[in-house]
C-alpha cells in the first residue's frame, strides 16, 4: 500500500553492528518514527539483524523477515543480550552477518577507535565489499581511512554517509556538504564537545574546580567513565578532522593536528577571564592558509560578542566560513545518543532519497 504523501513504497533491510546506547536509542527512535517515515517518505526500515559484544562472544539476533523492535530492546534491557532475543538469537559474528544476512544497510556503531579504527574499519570495508550502504556514528574508522573508504564506496556505487559522527545534532555535515554547495569553505570552527563544555561551564558558573566538575559530569551521564579522549580534546580534534577531510578537500591525518585539552585550566584562570568579560571554551579550528590547512584545538578565551559565549552546559556549535555565503553558524543544546540516534536516521533518509540502487 502507497502512502497518501508519497508515490512509492521502499523497504530498506538494515542491518545494525554495535548495539550500545546509541543503537539503542536509534531503535527506539524508530519505533517512534515508523508511522510518519512511511506517511512522509514511504520508507519502511526493516532491522533484519543486530550483533553487539565479540570479546570473546559476539552475541546477535537474525530474521530475514525482520525483527520485532520493541522484543528486541525489551530483550536486551530485560536479559543483557540481543542473544536471547526468542527463536532469532545466537551467535553469528558482526562480519558474517555482514556478509551473508543479504542486508542493503548497514548502520556501525561500535566503539571510537582513533587508533586503527578497529572493528569498525573492517566492518565498513566488509559492507562496502557487499554493496552495502553504510551509515556510521564511529569517528574511527573515518579519522584514520575517510577518503580511503569513500573512494571505494564510489567505486561500488553505495553510499557511506557519516553525519552522526561529526556533532551530528548541529548539523555539520549536511549544511557544509548540501546547504553551501558551490562556495568554497575557508574556516571551520567549533565547540563540538559536551563533556568539555559543560566541564568549563560548570567551572565558570558554579566555581568548581575540574576534578568536581567531571564528577558532576560523570555523575549525569554526560561524561564517559573514562573521559580522557574529551578532555584531551581528541574527541573534538577527531570530529574536525573528519569535516575538514570531507568537506574542505583535505586529506589531514590525526598526528598533523596540534590539540591541547582542558587538563591544565584552573579555577584561577577561569577567574581571569572572567574578570576581562569571557568565558573559556574548547575550539577545534580549521583554517586554509593559502595551500595548507591547518587544523588546532585549544582551549580560547571568548569575549560576549562572539555567539560562542553564548553555547554552555552540554552546547555545541559549528561556525563555517564561505567564499559565497559569509558566516554560517549553527547552534545547538542538545547532545547525547538520543540526538545521534536522530542524526542516523536523517541520513538513512538521504540515502533513500538518492541511491538509484535501492528500486521504489
Ligand atoms: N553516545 C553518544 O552519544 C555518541 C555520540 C556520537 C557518536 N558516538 C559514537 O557512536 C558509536 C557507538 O556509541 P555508543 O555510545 O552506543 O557506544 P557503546 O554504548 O559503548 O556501544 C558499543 C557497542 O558496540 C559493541 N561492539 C564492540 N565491538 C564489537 C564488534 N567487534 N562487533 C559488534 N559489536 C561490537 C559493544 O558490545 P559490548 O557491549 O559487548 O562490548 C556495544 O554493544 C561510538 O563509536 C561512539 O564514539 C556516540
């Protein structure tokens, strides 16, 4: 049956690897969106399997018919694993679902590895391989392989779309690769972690110092257990170097970006910017300086005529500068893995929308 709004029907068998918060609560975003995806689009997103753990044990759920969504959140939150989900449980690993499962999508979501983006790496190239579509919120394998990886996603004519990994609630990725098309960008600037910024908020605003304000954080959820790639400013570094790569025509690794974290500010430098009207932030900047590009993350102080004053608690905001369109900045408040979950979705969407491979 064809929706009142939308000529055709498109079913999407969709694979998920990593099922974590943001799997999670991208599954439970779609049980919530099922009814206007099909009304809007005329998308129907069946999850024909889902695999999580690996060490040593990968533990998955399979039916070729699809998976029953909220049987399959209610077995994970009730039993621990998707293993238990009835008659589809087992044991298949996250690569022989890949390859075998005769899904069209895969959305990865396993953990950031800045290393050498593992697992998530071979999970991309392994879909790629299938002639999968990808949609990923893990930074890894894109910091350490991004034009590696969208060469041969060209090559296989499959989409590999990535804004969940890039501050996906601001949004980076579909403003700078869609919303400025034709303009050259020259400037990419951000605040685009929660953890770091609500850290300096809390040291500004309550005079905490950084130790009690990463409790505060951890205590929230806001914070990992183990903080140290926010606070260190990788998670940041990471996030513009993939928005540099894509969308400034860079090929900038990991080890070129000069980063320096939040570690040494103290509650007394917080006092003196204070005193001359600013606030500390994290800022990931890119900047082409004629031919090169360069990419740093430092903490800066702003003044209140910049709207980066303005971004607090768990904000996040991306300022772009374009030979066509000026200044474009975004802003958002949001953050965390409900708001990932959203930004998987919309880029499912888009691959909908534009993949000639998936038939209407
Ligand atoms: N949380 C956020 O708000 C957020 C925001 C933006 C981007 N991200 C990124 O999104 C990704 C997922 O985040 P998350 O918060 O959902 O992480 P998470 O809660 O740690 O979940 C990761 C999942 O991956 C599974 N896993 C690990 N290795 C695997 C393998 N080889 N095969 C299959 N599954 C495997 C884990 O299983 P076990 O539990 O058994 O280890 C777990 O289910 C990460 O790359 C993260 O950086 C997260």
């Amino acid at each position: 049956m064809l929706s009142p709004y939308c000529e055709f029907y498109l079913e999407i068998r969709t694979l998920i690897v990593g099922f974590g918060r943001v799997s999670q609560a991208f599954v439970s975003t779609l049980i919530r969106q099922k009814p206007y995806l099909f009304r809007r689009y005329g998308i129907e997103i069946s999850l024909i399997g889902a695999v999580e753990g690996g060490k040593p044990t990968f533990h998955s759920a399979y039916s070729e018919d699809g998976l029953d969504l909220e049987l399959l959140l209610s077995t994970k939150r009730q039993q621990g694993r998707i293993s238990s989900y009835p008659r589809a449980g087992g044991h298949l690993s996250s690569r022989e679902l890949i390859r075998e499962s005769g899904a069209q999508l895969l959305i990865e979501a396993t953990p950031t590895n800045l290393t050498d983006g593992e697992p998530g790496l071979t999970h991309i190239r392994t879909a790629i391989s299938a002639g999968m579509h990808i949609v990923t919120s893990n930074k890894g394998p894109l910091v350490v392989s991004l034009n590696e990886l969208r060469r041969f996603a060209q090559q296989k004519t499959v989409e590999l779309m990535y804004s969940a990994a890039v501050a996906g609630e601001l949004p980076v990725m579909p403003i700078g690769s869609c919303g400025l098309a034709g303009s050259a960008i020259r400037r990419i600037e951000g605040i685009l972690n929660a953890t770091t910024n609500f850290v300096l908020t809390q040291m500004h605003k309550r005079e905490l110092d950084m130790m009690n304000a990463l409790d505060e954080a951890k205590r929230l959820g806001i914070a990992e257990r183990d903080p140290n790639l926010d606070i260190e400013g990788f998670d940041t570094a990471a996030k513009l170097l993939i928005a540099t790569n894509s969308l400034m025509e860079a090929n900038i690794k990991l080890s070129e970006v000069d980063v320096s974290g939040i570690r040494f500010v103290t509650p007394n430098l917080i006092s003196e910017a204070k005193q001359k009207g600013c606030v500390l932030k994290l800022v990931g900047s890119a900047h082409r300086h004629e031919t090169a590009i360069k990419i740093k993350v430092a903490v800066e102080e702003i003044p209140r005529i910049d709207p980066f004053y303005f971004v607090d608690e768990t904000g996040k905001a991306v300022r772009i500068h374009t030979d066509l369109f000026g200044e474009t900045t975004l802003m958002s408040s949001s953050s965390g893995p409900r708001f990932t979950a959203a930004s998987i979705l919309r880029d499912l969407i888009n691959i909908c929308g534009s993949s000639s491979s998936l038939s209407h």
